[in-house]
C-alpha cells in the first residue's frame, strides 16, 4: 500500500562503496529489489516510544545490517571470478564498510510484509533526491570483515554470531554531504 504517490518520504538504502561509485557515476540509482528501510507506521508502531530521529536511527541500522549482506555478496562475486587475487586490490574491490543513502523519494510503498521498517520504491534514486550519505570509518573495516561472514548465523540466534554483528554494528556511520561523495570515493 502507498504511503501517497505525492508524498515525499526519506528512505535510507543499502549500498556498498562499488554501489556508491554507481550512483555518483550514473547519476541514479535502483537498489537492488527497489528495496530501502524507512520510518514505517509499523515501525512506529513497533517502538512506541521513540522520537523521530530515534525511529531514523532504528531504520538507518537495518540499512546497514543490509549493507553488510550486500558487501558479502560483493565478495563472494569477486570470489567466483577468475581474476580474484588482481580485483581484490582494484578499486571498487572488496571494502569492508557499510554505506546508506539517505535519500527524499515519493512514491515508496509499505512492506510489513518483510519487516516494519521495508519499503520498496517506485523507481530509480537520481543523485539529486539523496540527502546524505553515511558511511563507516576505516578503523570499522576489520569487525565489519568478520560480520559479514557471520550475518547469517546471528540471524537464526547464534549468540557468538551476535557479538561479532555487534561489535561491527557498534562502529557510528560518518556523515557525508552529497557534493562529498565524489571526494570519499577517490580516497577510498
């Protein structure tokens, strides 16, 4: 069901540097399954007590939960290739920091179906509708590394699993201004 087709609501989608690289490149965006998190009536429903910026913060972590997922599969891609060893060095290879756009879209459509927080938008991003971009720091890279490779087994409760996403998921995502984007990725 939608939110309104004129109704403007931030959504905070995961992505990893080589999808950031994308969006600045192409100058838009579809996530992967046009699926983004955002502040939901369910999830509002589900945290009665949060303000506003407290239930973003609970949408922006379920982005960056998704983003290690999206980083794994990155790696396992690269994995499978045959020039592994040489793209694990190359731009774009396998960095270990979870990125989110924060982005203004209308137009999304509520997913309770998948979680209180899912949305699924209506078509591509353009650069031009991203608020932000939040990224992690380097110092996040090693328990993000670990994390990705544990994600799964957290999920189905292994408590070991737990700690490892924890320590990673207790690394603060920087802020970045759209026009710094371009700028971070050429450090990176």
């Amino acid at each position: 069901m939608p939110v309104s087709e004129n109704d403007t609501m931030r959504v905070y989608i995961p992505a990893t540097i080589p999808i950031l690289r994308q969006l600045v490149g192409d100058q838009q965006l579809l996530p992967l399954g046009a699926t983004a998190f955002a502040v939901t009536p369910a999830l509002r429903e589900a945290y009665a007590a949060g303000d506003d910026d407290e239930l973003a913060e609970v949408a922006m972590q379920e982005a960056a939960r998704a983003s290690m997922r999206l980083i794994g599969a990155e790696r396992d891609d690269l994995d499978d290739s045959d020039d592994a060893a040489e793209d694990a060095t190359a731009p774009g290879g396998p960095v270990y920091r979870r990125a989110v756009i924060a982005a203004d879209v209308p137009g999304a459509k509520l997913r309770p179906d998948l979680d209180d927080a899912v949305v699924k938008l209506s078509g591509p991003i353009t650069f031009g509708q991203v608020a932000a971009v939040h990224v992690d720091l380097a110092d996040a890279e090693p328990q993000v590394a670990k994390a990705v490779d544990v994600i799964d087994a957290a999920d189905l409760g292994d408590t070991d699993a737990e700690f490892v996403l924890g320590d990673a998921e207790d690394h603060q995502l920087a802020w970045y201004a759209p026009q710094e984007v371009p700028f971070l990725l050429e450090l990176l």
